[in-house]
C-alpha cells in the first residue's frame, strides 16, 4: 500500500509539474523594437533628409516625453530644398583603401573629404578620415576610434564614447609651405530614451528615437623650433534627437536643438 500511495504521488507531482511546463511554454513574451547592425543602411544606399529650420519661437513641432508609447506626429514639416545627403560607399574602390584596410563602409564629404568606418555586428566605429584643408589634403586613421552607433538600439541603451586624431602636415601660414599639425577630438553621449511611432510627411514608422550630444573640437598648429604654436581652433557641441526606424534603415527625422531641448531644425527623410 505504502509503494501504491507513493506511486499515486509521483505521477501527481509529474502531471502538475508538466502542466506548468505546458503552461509556461504557451506564454509569449514581445521583444523591445530595437535597431541592430542589419537594421541600418549599407554599400550601395543613399539616404536624404529635407532639414527644415524653425524659428525662435515656433512651438508646431514638440518632442514629446522619454518613454515608450509615444505618438509624434511631424506630418507638417515643409519641404525644404536644403537637403542632407548621406551615402554609403564601398572603401575597396577608393584609391586611399590601403591607407584604411580595415573599413568596410565609406562616406565621401565633398571635396575630397571622406569618412572611413567599420561596421560590425555590435558597433559602427569611425576610424579614419580624410579631409581637404584649403587645398592640402590630409588623411590619417583614428588612434582611438570614434564609436558613431553601438547596437542594440532599443529602449534604455546608451552609451558615452569620444575619438581622437593627430596628423602632421603642411600649411601655407602666409609665407609658403611650412610644418604643421592638425588636431581633432570627438566626444558622443548616446541615450535611447524614447520608443514609438512618428508621422512624417512620407509615412508612418515605428521607431526609436536617439538622443545626442556631439562635441568636436578641431586645432591646427604650426610647429615652431618642434614646439606647437596656435593657428587657429573651434569647438562645437550639437544636440540631437534621431528617429530610428527598420522600415527604412535610417533616422527618419532628425531634430537638432539647443542645450535646453529647444528645437532649431527638423528634418525627414524623403524616400
């Protein structure tokens, strides 16, 4: 009898335990809306923003709370024939690929300029560039790459990431050719600090939105008995908020504000 009741009690406890698995395994769990390395553009596409300035005062366009479950409706943006252009390039097939061997993406800036990155499953990293200087074109790579995307970008992520890069030259200061040193440091603060859907002039996206703070500061020197003397120098700080979105493999807006959230520009993207 003690070996029935045990039985009884076994195949009870297995019968409960296996109709909690059944049970577990029925339940579905949603997966955050994020934007991984496939989810963004790559060689080969163009993206182009129509950047709309507003002006002081303007209160038709809001930026809404941090969270998720927003609605932003940015349908009213006017065209605007200042457009901002971004295309991907394969670096194999640029001249400079040596000097940059590790890139697999590349973003020509006009003039001769280029940015030469790597993208990877977790990250998008600048790591070198080329830049044309009143003539005198100067290339050299990042000693510490710049990470301009880190994936997942999803609800809460963020992270704080800055570059560096120090090229010996040549400038003209006015009595021809003479040393010189060119300067360049980035700082990126990135925070995934809302998620929703946004209306555009061209359609409605789910997204997530990123915001940025971008520091540049950028000196050139002229090098003096080997001692460094100031040239010239600038700094600049932009804050952003771009709206990520799958359906496009882009930021299908793009606001730029003041430190205190007031909004300078906005822009869409037109395809």
């Amino acid at each position: 009898m003690k070996h029935t009741l045990f039985f009884l009690a076994l195949v009870t406890i297995v019968t409960i335990i296996s109709c909690k698995k059944d049970k577990e395994n029925t339940t579905t769990t949603t997966t955050p809306y994020g934007i991984n390395s496939t989810d963004i553009g790559g060689v080969g596409d163009t993206f182009r923003l129509a950047i709309h300035p507003v002006n002081a005062g303007d209160n038709a366009y809001l930026l809404g709370s941090a969270s998720s479950g927003q609605i932003w409706d940015y349908d009213s943006i006017p065209f605007s024939a200042n457009i901002d252009t971004t295309i991907f390039l394969n670096p194999a097939s640029n001249p400079d690929y040596s000097f940059f061997p590790t890139s697999n993406l590349l973003i020509p800036d006009g003039s001769q300029s280029s940015m030469f990155l790597n993208k990877s499953s977790q990250k998008v990293d600048l790591i070198g560039i080329k830049a044309n200087m009143n003539g005198t074109i100067i290339k050299d790579t990042l000693g510490n790459p710049w990470t301009v995307l880190q994936f997942p970008m999803q609800l809460g992520s963020s992270y704080t990431d800055s570059g560096s890069v120090s090229i010996d030259t040549q400038f003209d200061f006015g009595s021809g050719l003479a040393p010189a040193r060119v300067k360049m440091k980035y700082k990126l603060i990135s925070t995934i600090d809302a998620s929703g859907t946004v209306k555009t002039p061209t359609g409605t996206y789910e997204c997530v939105r990123n915001k940025r703070i971008e520091y540049q500061a950028f000196n050139v020197y002229a090098i003096v008995l080997g001692q460094e003397v100031s040239a010239f120098s600038s700094k600049d700080t932009t804050y952003k908020y771009d709206y990520w979105s799958k359906s496009k493999k882009w930021n299908v807006i793009e606001i730029e504000t003041n430190q205190s959230d007031v909004i300078k520009s906005i822009g869409y993207l037109l395809e």
